[in-house]
C-alpha cells in the first residue's frame, strides 16, 4: 500500500493543474479510488460518499500534524476539484 500511495501522489504531482475531466486525471482518479476501496473498504468508502459533511471532515484532516501533506495548496486544491469531478462523474456524489 505504500508503494501505490507513494505512485499515485507522483503521479498526482505530475498532473496537477490538468483540467479534471481530461483522461489521464479521471484514470489516476479510478486508480486513487480503488486503492482507496482496497485501504478502508467499500463500506466505508459508501458512508463518507453519503455524509454531507465530508468537506469538513478533510478540512480538520488537513490541519493534523500526525502526517504533513506531500502536496502544495494549489495541488491538494486541484485534487480536491479532480476527485470532486470524479465521483460526481461517477454517481458517487451530486
């Protein structure tokens, strides 16, 4: 799980500020779910999908100091849009 989370976060790096629908960003968006999935599991993943409060929850996850953010703010910001743009794309969210 390292490995994958330390490939997609370059991967993630080399994109950013690529528009979100392009193909390349909507892969890395699959992959990045489905490592996800693997990670926590499906039923997790369906309880965050459904909580209105998710924005909030990754704001206070932000502010933690127990693992600093590879990602610049403009990055962390396009991923946001790009993993928004996805769900969204997918039925996940509205």
């Amino acid at each position: 799980m390292d490995r994958e989370w330390v490939r997609l976060t370059k991967k993630a790096k080399q994109l950013a500020g690529t528009p979100v629908d392009h193909p390349e960003v909507e892969a890395l968006m699959e992959q990045y779910m489905n490592a996800t999935l693997t990670f926590v599991g499906p039923d997790t993943m369906q309880m965050l999908g459904r909580l209105e409060q998710v924005e909030e929850m990754v704001r206070e996850a932000e502010t933690c100091n127990w693992m600093p953010s590879p990602f610049t703010k403009e990055e962390e910001q396009w991923l946001h849009q790009a993993m928004e743009h996805y769900m969204v794309k997918k039925g996940l969210i509205e």
